[in-house]
C-alpha cells in the first residue's frame, strides 16, 4: 500500500451526526438525618413533658371545628411550633435546616443535641409525634425544682401551641388561666372581633345620649359584651316612655365582639328576616330576627368608618340589606373570621388500665390523631390529687360570617350608601361630631323613616357637610 504524504489530511472516521441534545445532571439526593433525641437523666420529667395535653388537645379541636385544612402545612406548623421554644425557656436553643423544604432540626439543651428527621411530618398525628420526641427530650434534661416544674412545662407546651396557632392564622391563640380568668363572661359563646383584650376594654357598655324621646337619640356601640342588646333595647324604647323619632348607631371604631349579642342589637330594629350567617367546617347556621312585639320603628342611621369590624359589619350588612336603615361613613374592615373559645384544663389524670380517660377531648385527641378513632362517650377527667384546677382559653377559629344576602364579609367588608370622603390627617373630634351632627340633621329633615326616603335626603345633605375639612 502506498504511504500517505506527510502534508495530507489525516484520516477521519464516519460515527453518524454529533448528538447535541442536552444532557440531564442529577442532583444529589439529600438525605435527612435520623431521628435521635437520647433521653437524659431525668427520664420521668420527661415522659410528663411528652403528654403533650394543651397542645394535644389544640389539634383535636383544629380537627374538628377549624374551618380549613391544616394537613398541608403540618411540617411548616411543626416548625414554628419548635422555633417558639427558645424565648419560653433560655435553656432550649433551636436550629434548622436551611434548605427548602428543611429536612431536620436540631434542639439543644445545655450542650445535649436531640436531631429530628421532619420528612415524616406530612400529618397533624405526625407533628404532634415529633414534638413528643422533642419535649420528651427537653424534660429529660432541663432539670427544675419540683415546685417550678410545673409551670416550666406550662411554658413550653404554651408556647409551642401558640408558635403553631401563629403561623395558622394570627387569630386563634391559647390564653393562660389568669388571661383567660380576667375575660369573665366575653369568653363564652361565639366571637367576630378585629381583636381581644383580656381586659376587657373593647367591650365597653352602650352610651346612650342626646336628646330626649320624640327626636334623635345616640347609641355609641365600641363592642359587644354580654347584655350590649338588652341595653339597645332599652335604650330604644325612650326615657319617657316614648320611642325617639330615629336613633343614630355609631359603630366607627367597634372591632366587634359577641356575635349573638350582635345579632339581638340588629334585631332591636329588624321586625323578622335572616340577618348574617355563620359557616362553619361542616355547617351554616342562620342567625334570624325575632318578633318581640317592640322593634324599633323610627328612622336608622349607622354610622361606619375603616375600623368597624367584625360582628359589627355584621349589624350594618343586615340593616342595609334588609332594607332598615342607611350607613353613612368609610368602607369598613373586612374582617368576617368567627372565633369560639373551649376550656383546657392544665391538670388531669392520665388514663390507666384501672381508670377511665381522664378526659374524653384529650383521648379523642390521641385516638383521631393516631388513626385509631374517637373513645366511648361518658368518661370523665379528674385534677391531680392535690394539684388546684387551672383552666386555659383555646380561642379558635371555627367559621367565617356572611351577610343577609349571602355575601362574604371577610375581605370585602361593608359599602356605605353615602360614602364620606376620609379626612387626610387623623380624625379630630371636630369631624366626628360633623358626622353625628350630618345623621341628627338626616333624622330631623327626613317627613319618615323608610330607607328611600333617608337615602334621597342623605345625599342632598353630605354635599353641606364636608367633615374631611371639618377644623
């Protein structure tokens, strides 16, 4: 064979066309550590810790009454829950993972590290089992004199609840017994309000003031406590026992309250008729107008501002819509969350081969979060032997409120028949009292009290008041 010359072309050979698609890298697979919470010296301390009674509790109660889903957030809500551990007790430090979705965290307890795997947290049963691990831990080695112990664990088990309420929804929390002691009879019955003081000092008493019966009286509502519709009542029958010829309801600046008592101060002025509706998980329930025989007959003007929320959007949506009254003011709030408040008592007596559950909320707890079912009905819990009984508060989100008309209120809020324009510096007493004094004048002006009628004039008369310029 002839040699090739050295200036030639080397040869090449023929493979089929050049593949250039993309190549696809894998990731490396991360892998969570397991679960590893050794157990310290003071195992029995510990095993208490573990009961998880609150926060158990909490979860049967989101369960059963809590108006959305919480299953998909469980590892988020375990999250928060262990991250509240730190500012309750200055032993325990926290630390996760960084990446999204975290994989692990870790607990510290003076120098001892306890590693929890958070890939099994898919269920609320499987967030309260990894807390377990968690507290068991915590109580095994944050020794405590046995007369501080006690509220040690309260401490922890409160604030782990609440981290998990937070990050729910920011309006249910779990109140201790000397906050939830100091509600006194607000703390029963279902609640719609922008927010709650343990004090009390959003559920004033009704003023009732202005002139005497035959001409416009005012009713400033800041809240609805217990009895705010019998005091309605009876401020609407008049001093003398002559009704007013129309009342003026003030409800600029009320977060709301009692939603039944609510539904009796819209009552005071509606004669029969559907005024709101609660929704809850698996029900709606019609909050309705009764015939007493006294309604008020008079002409209605409420008043309403970016503050009034809650139970008290409630009353001005049934006044509007059903044709009672006019609203005068600002678009309000939108805040239409319905809160119910349940009793957790701290102190039980834990369920053993010779004694019934302790209390049949707490079982039922475990047993749904377990996947075993609820128990038998009729079993009663008892305090400790020697320990006083402490109550909590779970305020709890369990519904949301819609009005007459089946409309949504969270979000949306209320639309005033004559809108005011909002002063651009804050509101002086000079420009509440334009507001009052533009209602008095409707009342006064108006030959009757049908809404038409007030809704005609009512417009006329905003364009004399202009109370955003009011000094």
């Amino acid at each position: 064979m002839a040699e090739r010359p050295p200036s030639a072309e080397p040869e090449r050979t023929y493979v089929g066309p050049r593949d250039e698609r993309p190549r696809t890298t894998l990731a490396p697979v991360r892998a969570a550590p397991a679960t590893d919470c050794p157990v310290g010296p003071q195992a029995a301390a510990g095993g208490r810790l573990a009961e998880l009674s609150l926060f158990s509790r909490t979860l049967f109660y989101l369960h059963d009454r809590y108006p959305g889903d919480m299953t998909p957030r469980s590892r988020q809500l375990l999250l928060a829950a262990l991250a509240a551990l730190p500012a309750a007790d200055g032993d325990v430090a926290v630390e996760r993972d960084a990446e999204t979705p975290p994989l692990w965290v870790n607990v510290t307890v003076k120098g001892e590290r306890c590693t929890l795997n958070l890939e099994r947290a898919h269920t609320p049963g499987d967030m309260r089992s990894t807390l377990r691990d968690a507290m068991r831990f915590i109580g095994s080695r944050a020794a405590s004199p046995a007369d501080e112990a006690e509220a040690r664990f309260t401490r922890l088990e409160l604030a782990a609840t609440n981290g998990m309420l937070a990050a729910l929804d920011r309006q249910s929390v779990l109140m201790d017994a000397d906050s939830y002691g100091k509600l006194g009879p607000n703390a029963t019955g279902a609640s719609a309000s922008a927010v709650l003081d343990p004090q009390g000092r959003d559920a004033r008493p009704v003023a009732f003031a202005g002139p005497h019966a035959g001409e416009v009286a005012y009713l400033s509502l800041d809240g609805f406590p217990r009895g705010a519709g019998a005091e309605v009542q009876q401020a609407s029958l008049g001093s003398g026992g002559a009704p007013p010829k129309g009342i003026i309801l003030d409800l600029r600046h009320n977060k709301g309250g009692l939603v039944d008592e609510a539904a009796r101060v819209a009552d005071v002025f509606i004669e029969r008729g559907v005024l709101g509706w609660i929704v809850g998980r698996r029900e709606r329930t019609a909050l309705e107008a009764q015939d007493s025989g006294q309604d008020f007959a008079g002409a209605v003007v409420v008043l309403v501002n970016h503050e009034t929320a809650a139970a008290a959007e409630l009353v001005a949506s049934a006044i509007q819509n059903l044709g009672r009254g006019v609203i005068v003011g600002e678009a309000t709030a939108g805040a239409g969350s319905v809160r119910t408040f349940f009793e957790l008592p701290r102190n039980w007596r834990p369920a053993t081969a010779a004694s019934p559950p302790a209390s049949p909320d707490r079982d039922a707890a475990a047993g749904i979060l377990d996947g075993i079912g609820p128990p038998s009905p009729g079993h009663e819990g008892e305090p400790l032997a020697g320990e006083p009984k402490e109550v909590l508060g779970l305020l709890l989100r369990t519904g949301y409120l819609r009005t007459a008309n089946d409309r949504e209120l969270e979000g949306a809020g209320v639309r005033p028949d004559v809108e005011l324009p909002r002063a651009a510096s804050p509101a002086s007493a000079a420009s509440d009292a334009c507001v009052v004094q533009l209602a008095q004048a409707l009342i006064s002006q108006a030959p009757d009290g049908r809404r038409s009628t007030l809704l005609a004039m009512a417009r006329g008369l905003a364009h004399t008041h202009d109370c955003a310029q009011a000094p």
